[in-house]
C-alpha cells in the first residue's frame, strides 16, 4: 500500500482536491482508500436512528451493513486516539491510502495552499511536505502545482510514491 497526504488548514481546498483526484486515480485502475482526520466532535450517525440510540445506550462498537455498504463505528469511550498506523491495520488492502489531516504524521504529503485562508505556509515547519498545490506563485524551493490542475497533480503522486511513470 503506497500512502500520500495532504496538509492544509481549513477552507484552503483539500477535499474538493482529493474529490477531483480519486477519480483519476481509479481511471488508472487503482484501489484507492482514503483516512481522513477529523475534529473530536464529528459523527457519522444520526440522532434517532436504531445505530445512534444502541452506541449512545453503551455499545463500544456498532456495526451497520446492507447490502450496498457497511460502516462500524466504534466508540472509544475514553481510550487514547488510535495512531495513523493503527487505523491503516484496519484498512482493507489497496493500491493508494490518500490521508486528509494526520498534518504532523512522517508521510509524504501535499500541502494544500490558498492565501485568502489567512493562514501561514505549513512546509517549512514539515520537511515531509514534498510540493505545494496552490492556485498562485508561493515563495518556495518546493516543487509548485497548479490547484487547478488536478490531472498534473495525480501524476505528481502517482511518480512520488512510485506508481507513475518513470518511477
């Protein structure tokens, strides 16, 4: 499994990126898996629903299936956050793992920039920080990516972690 993020405060651009991306990647015939971190307070269930009212009852794990989809949602009820590492063993296996926060992990990553976010640059404070997608000229010795160009950025990764041409 190769494994790329991406860095980047909110509103600069990462999931309308990613979005574009994996589409492209699966063109390519890749698996592709995404582990996105979130704020401590997400939830990925509705108030009411059978699932909802079992896990908030004390169920640690909740698992809904059908025949489309299935989701387990695990409540960790005090215990540490899992690490990347550890949520990457709950993965099934595939080609590409994109990973959506996780800023300070050592993983290659792409750091999603906008100025009008208002927020400083990421890369010089993460030497693994490997380009800067941006939709202007930054101030860099980084390689720089057009935002807006989603296809010159899949081939960027693709050839990073080594599943691109010239690899």
């Amino acid at each position: 499994m190769k494994i790329f993020g991406f860095a980047g405060y909110s509103g600069s651009g990462k999931t309308t990126l990613i979005e574009k991306l994996i589409p492209l990647f699966v063109q390519r015939g890749l698996k592709v898996s995404l582990i996105k971190h979130a704020h401590h307070t997400f939830d990925v269930d509705q108030p009411g629903k059978d699932s909802f009212r079992h896990r908030h009852a004390g169920c640690t794990e909740v698992l809904v299936t059908s025949s489309r989809r299935w989701a387990l949602m695990h409540e960790l009820r005090g215990a540490a956050e899992p690490t990347l590492k550890e949520q990457m063993q709950r993965l099934s296996p595939c080609d590409l793992l994109l990973v959506e926060g996780f800023k300070h992990e050592p993983i290659p990553k792409l750091e999603v920039y906008r100025a009008e976010v208002g927020e400083s640059m990421i890369h010089p404070h993460d030497s693994n920080i490997v380009a800067i997608a941006s939709d202007a000229r930054v101030e860099t010795q980084l390689p720089q990516l057009d935002l807006n160009a989603p296809d010159m950025i899949a081939a960027f990764i693709l050839k990073q972690v080594g599943l691109g041409q010239g690899a």
